[in-house]
C-alpha cells in the first residue's frame, strides 16, 4: 500500500523568498540565491506551526489544507522586536514632553504613568502588538518597568496571549526614586523583596522554556539611575538559577558617564561588568556611549545590543555605530523602544532608519537592506537568546513570517532587487502575517476580533492618563 500524500497546514506560492540572511556585501542577493537562502518565484509549506519546507518552483510542493498565492510578493522571517515600553502608548505625542531631553522628557512624564493600571496596562499592549504586528513584527519583548500597581505583566500576557503574539516580557524594576538620587517618583518604584518575589511568581507562572514557546520572560532592571547596584546583583543570580534572559539600558545618555563615576566611581561599562552582567545572558538597549576597549570586552563577552533608530533620532541623542560593533563580533538587533519617544511601533520602518543611519554615518556601502534585515531577524533574535527558531525560515522554524503588501506606485521602477527595493521604496506593512502558521493579518487587515473594542476603550485611557477630559 502506498503511504498517504503528505498534507501540510499551508503552502505560500507564488513568491520570493528570504528564507535567512547570512550575506550582507554587493553580491549578496546572488550568492544568496545560488546558495538557495533566497528563492525567487518559490514556494513554502508550514505545518503545525514550523516551516515544514522551502522549494524553487520546478520543485513539487507538498499537498496543503491551505494554499495562499503571494501573487510575486516578498516573503521573509518574521521582523523581532527586542526594545518598547508598550505602556507609553498611552502618552504619545505628549505636547509638554515633546521638545525636552531625554532627562527632561521623563521627569515630565513619570508622574502621568504612575496612573498605570492593568485595564491600561492590557489595552496599551493590545494596541502596541496591532501594530507591531502590521509593520511585520512577529515577535517582540516588552521592558515593562513601571509598577504602581502589581499584576501588570499578567496584563500584558493576558493581550498577548489572545492576539496569538509571540512574547517575551522583561520584568523592569526601579528601586531608587528622587528621594533616592533617581530620577521617577516614589509612586512608581518598588523594593527589592518585592521586585524579586515578583519575578520569581512571574518566571514560574509564564516562563516557557520549550521549543516553539508563545510567552517567555526575561528580568530588566531599568537603568542604573533608577535602580541600586544591590538588585542589579540579585536579578543577575536570579536570572542564572531560572535561565532566564537579563535586559537594561546601558550607555543611552552621555550623563550617565558623569552620574556613573559620581556615584558608583566607575564608567558605566565597569559598573555593568562588576554587577555580574557581562554574560551572554544579557542584551543591552541603545549602547551609545561603550569606548572602544569596552566595546570589544562586552563583544567577547557575548553581550549583544538593540538599536533604536528613530528613538535615537527623535530624542535627538547619539547612536551607536551599529556596524564597528558588529564587525567586533557583538551581534546587534532592532527596536522601536518607548512608544512615547519614538512615538510609532513599525519594525520595518526602524529596519529602514538603520540602513539610513549606518550610510549616513560611515557612507554608502556600510549597509545594505540585507544588513538592516539581517539586525531586525538573526539579529534580533539572538537578542532575545532564541535564534535557534525565530529571526529566519529554515525547515524547523517557528512559522513566523511575513509577505509583504505589493506596492505598484512605490516600488514602480523598482526590478532588480527585491529586497533592497522593500526597504528602500516600501511597503511598510504586511500583506499577510503569520505568527506560529496563524494568519493573524490578511490581505492587509489585522484580525483581531477584540480591536474594535480595545482602541476606544485605549482612547479613553489615554485621555485619563493624559489629564484631559
Ligand atoms: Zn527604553
């Protein structure tokens, strides 16, 4: 008897296909097709939620339940989110904040998230993953570090989970409010017990450390002037003993070399390392300001970092030159950060402002929209310590992708390159997006029952936080 056809979940045909990128340089595209990392006019077959397989299109597809038609699209992994603070969401665009400095910017706005609770804390989420989800984001962690009320990572895992979003939530903390020498008022920091029995609650509640996991949680403390040296310690130990991921600022501003050597006698890097942090358990966001001998001690320790360009831009700081520290060996991933700085969620839109700001930097061979790719998947996902299955498309993937909206207008006269033409001249949003095989946006429309509902009910959150009536 013969065995019975092989049937798949779903077959994508019709596309060109960015199956992982590996290669950055002028010949990038050919050597990728020739070594059949990219497919042009392919197809690929998910099947219980992983990349079952990939093929050219001389090549027999199996059999699907469903088969979509990209109709030439682009397909790529899904984009990787390793920066935000969703919450702030509830306060973009604020006008009072708007022109300050970063200092400036938070010591206005804390008071106004010290309203934080869960209904704004779960609606605040829900939105930010609507959206990261249209730009092509498939996964994102989310550095939650206000907590005037307890239970709002539960919040945010509760949206989460009901969009189908893959996750990883950072346990923020702060311990030191101006009382203290911080920086956010008392409302919003917590003590060292409480910070700790938390996180232990949080790792052991929603913590999946299985293949394929939908919610993993990682320990952040927000940054050294909001947090005592003593909790960086003990969220260091506590993320060894659960193996869990540890995430913080580090080096954003060029006070904190002034602030460091003031009140810890060390520059910032020194300080992260006599923490315990110096691990490739860590991810860092922004990582502007490291000199060279640091870079290149972080590098070797398996530090990676996430840049956020439009946030970097908008506040007006520096920016860390994301390719000398890659070609130290620091892998370097994306972020939109705060919705409140950069005030938009959109990957694509960060993948883009990193091709621009490395040219812009270091001139126009510095990177490539492959390069700025490669930071928002491989990248991205090594942030997050699980590039074994998110970040790219090879058979045993999380089915995590992306084909991209055809643009006629934008991408007019764009017909050599694919890639370089989806960064270059848009789109910016998904056609089709798949989280673990589900298509959680279809013919360009997000599909989420819940979002009718959710977006007045944010409305009328904000308006609240935002103290008009
Ligand atoms: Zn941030």
């Amino acid at each position: 008897m013969a065995p019975a056809a092989l049937r798949v979940d779903t077959l994508i045909t019709n596309a060109y296909i960015v199956l992982d990128v590996a290669t950055e340089g002028p010949e990038a595209q050919q050597e990728a097709l020739e070594s059949g990392r990219e497919i042009d006019g392919g197809w690929i077959a998910l099947d219980a939620g992983r990349v079952h397989s990939a093929g050219a299109g001389s090549v027999q597809p199996p059999a699907a339940e469903r088969v979509i038609d990209a109709g030439g699209r682009l397909v790529t992994p899904g984009l990787v989110n390793t920066h935000h603070h969703m919450y702030q969401n509830l306060t973009r665009a604020f006008a009072p904040a708007i022109n300050g400095s970063l200092f400036q910017w938070l010591t206005t706005l804390y008071p106004r998230w010290s309203a934080l609770d869960e209904e704004s804390t779960y609606l605040s989420t829900y939105v930010a993953c609507a959206e990261l989800l249209l730009s092509g984001c498939t996964t994102s962690s989310d550095h939650m570090y206000v907590h005037p009320k307890p239970n709002l990572i539960d919040a945010q895992i509760k949206a989460t989970t009901e969009i189908g979003f893959r996750f990883m939530a950072n346990r923020g903390s702060m311990t030191r409010s101006v009382e203290d020498g911080g920086l956010p008022p008392k409302e919003v920091v917590q003590d060292e017990e409480t910070i700790l029995t938390d996180s232990e609650r949080l790792i052991s509640t929603f913590h999946d450390a299985t293949p394929g996991a939908m919610t993993r949680v990682a320990l952040a403390p927000c940054s050294m002037f909001s947090v005592s040296e003593s909790i960086m310690r003990k969220t260091a130990e506590l993320a060894e003993k659960h193996d869990v991921r540890l995430h913080t600022h580090l080096a954003e501003d060029k006070d904190e070399d002034t602030y460091a050597l003031e009140v810890y006698g060390r520059r910032p890097v020194e300080y992260f390392e006599d923490v315990g942090w110096a691990t490739p358990r860590s991810w860092v966001a922004h990582y502007v300001y490291g000199n060279e001998e640091e870079n290149r001690r972080l590098a070797a320790a398996g530090v990676t970092s996430t840049q956020c360009p439009s946030s970097n831009m908008i506040l007006a700081g520096d920016t860390a030159d994301a390719q000398a520290l890659r070609a130290m060996g620091m892998s370097v991933g994306l972020g939109c950060d705060g919705s409140a700085s950069s005030d938009s969620a959109n990957l694509w839109m960060e993948t883009r402002g990193a091709m621009l700001l490395a040219r812009y930097r270091n001139g126009p061979s510095a990177m490539s929209a492959r390069g700025a790719l490669s930071m928002a998947t491989r990248g991205s996902a090594a942030n997050l310590g699980w590039a074994d299955e998110i970040g790219h498309l090879r058979p045993g993937a999380c089915a995590d992708l992306v084909i991209w909206e055809s643009a006629p207008l934008s991408q007019a006269g764009a017909l050599t390159d694919p890639v370089e033409g989806w960064l270059r001249s848009g789109p910016a949003s998904g056609w089709c997006v798949m989280v673990a095989g589900k298509s959680l946006v279809d013919s360009g429309q997000l599909q989420l029952d819940a979002l009718d509902d959710v977006l007045p009910r944010h409305a009328r959150a904000a308006a609240q936080m935002q103290g008009i009536a």
